[in-house]
C-alpha cells in the first residue's frame, strides 16, 4: 500500500543519510571484533528468492542466535541511526567510524545505546532479535564505505 511505501522510503532516506557521513574519526583503523557467537545462517552476496522471484542479494552476515543474546560494537564508533522499528530491518542501529565507514546492525530485539552516543569496541550495544521483516531470531550486520556495500566477513575472524 501506498503508507507502506512512504515509510519504506522515508525510512531509506534516513539510512542513506546515516551512511553518508564523511567524519574525521579513525576508528576505522582498529581491528574489527566479532558482534555475537553463533551458527552463520546468511553471507554476504547470496541471492535472495522472495515469491518465487530474485530479489537483492543480502548484503549482510546473519548470525542465528537466541533472542536477547548480547551484541557487542564490532568497532569503536558514534551512533548515527538508532531506531527502533523500520520495516524491513527492525530495530536497526548504524555507527560511523570515520570517512564515510559505517557498519549497521540488524533486526534487533534491543537497543542500549542512543544517538549520538560514542562507543568502544566491545561494548554491548543491544540484544539479538527478529524485529522487521525477519524469519527468525538473528543478527545481520553489513558494513558500509558511504553506499559501497562491503562484505563484512573480510575484516572478521
């Protein structure tokens, strides 16, 4: 419908904007922690069927874990979306770590932190969930340099 729309597309606009900030922080230099422990139940690049048609490939990494398992920072960052339920993604926060790398995680339960709010890596950050359009509970990150999708599991161990 046309509602769900508007708010699909305002919701993109919001996270297009929390992307695109060019800051002069350098966490992006440190060395990336795992968010969560659990089974990979989603990598980066695979093709989505939605209905029986392709769709978007999931640029993401999805960890099947327990709803309300703590998610710790993957990296030192400040929180530049911090929302609580959009369509697709749910509760859904993104931190920037400097020009223009931004990581976002995904279909939360919980959030703890708020915007604007710097955080070390390590740091929990929220609870696992499967808020927005989800199957299960999982977490699904996706790291970002400004609308350059990148895969995440590159600066993971």
């Amino acid at each position: 419908p046309e509602s769900v729309y508007k708010r699909i597309k305002k919701e993109n606009n919001a996270i297009g904007e929390a992307r695109a900030i060019n800051s002069d922080l350098q966490f992006f230099k440190e060395k990336f922690i795992m968010p969560v422990e659990g089974i990979i139940s989603g990598v980066y690049g695979s093709q989505r069927i939605l209905n029986g048609k392709p769709r978007w490939p999931h640029y993401g990494l999805d960890y099947a874990q327990k709803t309300g398992t703590p998610i710790k920072a993957m990296l030192s960052g400040v929180v530049t979306l911090a929302e609580k339920d959009l369509y697709y993604t749910g509760a859904t926060l993104i931190f920037d770590h400097g020009h223009g790398i931004s990581t976002l995680y995904m279909h939360m339960n919980e959030i703890l932190v708020e915007m604007g709010q710097q955080v070390k890596k390590g740091d929990i950050i929220g609870t696992v969930g499967k808020s927005g359009r989800a199957t299960g509970p999982h977490l699904d990150v996706r790291l970002n340099w400004f609308d350059i999708k990148l895969d995440p599991g590159s600066v993971l161990n």
